[in-house]
C-alpha cells in the first residue's frame, strides 16, 4: 500500500487548480472576453495593439472588472471595460482572478518549500 505524502497532494492540489484554472480561463475570455471586444468593437474601439497574438488582455479585462475602478494609466480602456462588462462577466471575472491566484499560490509553495527538481 502506497502512502499519501505531501508531495503527492501537492501534486494534486496543482491538477486540480490547473484544470480550474484552464475552466476559468476558457470561460472567461469565450464569454465575457469576446463580449467586451465585441462591444468595444461596435462603438469603435480597437484591441490593443501591444497584445496581438498573446491574449494578455483578458487578463487585464478580469482586473479592471475586479478592481471596479477606472485608473489614469492602464493597459487596456477601463471605462469601456467596465461600461460593457455585464453581472455574469464580473462573476467569471472573480473566478478566472482567484483561481489564478490559488494557481500562483501552489506553485509557490512547490517552488520554495520543495525541492521538486
């Protein structure tokens, strides 16, 4: 009989908040993402150019959504973001940022206080 040590539920703890956070992700941009550019879009306003190929933005999308404040210098248009954003898009927002952060969390955790080489 195998015995469960940490690093096996470390293991497990980082499967299952990586395929929490891949549900968070694909959900966010598919839904609210493509909404907010869309919408964007009808009123005349562009993607940012700087993120043409990476997907960065959605990241910033879930930021400025969470945060609920417009800031002087930003990546993205914050009040357009928050204009468009609609109550689903928040509740997809929180999830996509707090499971990021459990994401970033665990592998904290492994990277300093395991010696996972």
């Amino acid at each position: 009989m195998s015995e469960i040590t940490i690093e096996l539920w470390l293991a497990i703890i980082f499967a299952l908040s990586l395929f929490m956070l891949a549900i968070a992700a694909f959900c966010f941009i598919r839904i609210s993402g493509k909404h907010i550019e869309r919408e964007m879009k009808n009123e005349g306003k562009l993607p940012p150019a700087w993120d043409s190929t990476m997907g960065l933005r959605y990241h910033f999308y879930a930021i400025v959504i969470v945060r609920n404040s417009i800031e002087p210098m930003s990546f993205v248009d914050d009040e357009a973001v928050l204009r468009f954003a609609r109550k689903k898009d928040r509740y997809l927002a929180y999830f996509f940022v707090i499971t990021s952060a459990i994401f970033l969390l665990v592998i904290f955790i492994a990277y300093f206080f395991f010696d996972l080489e």
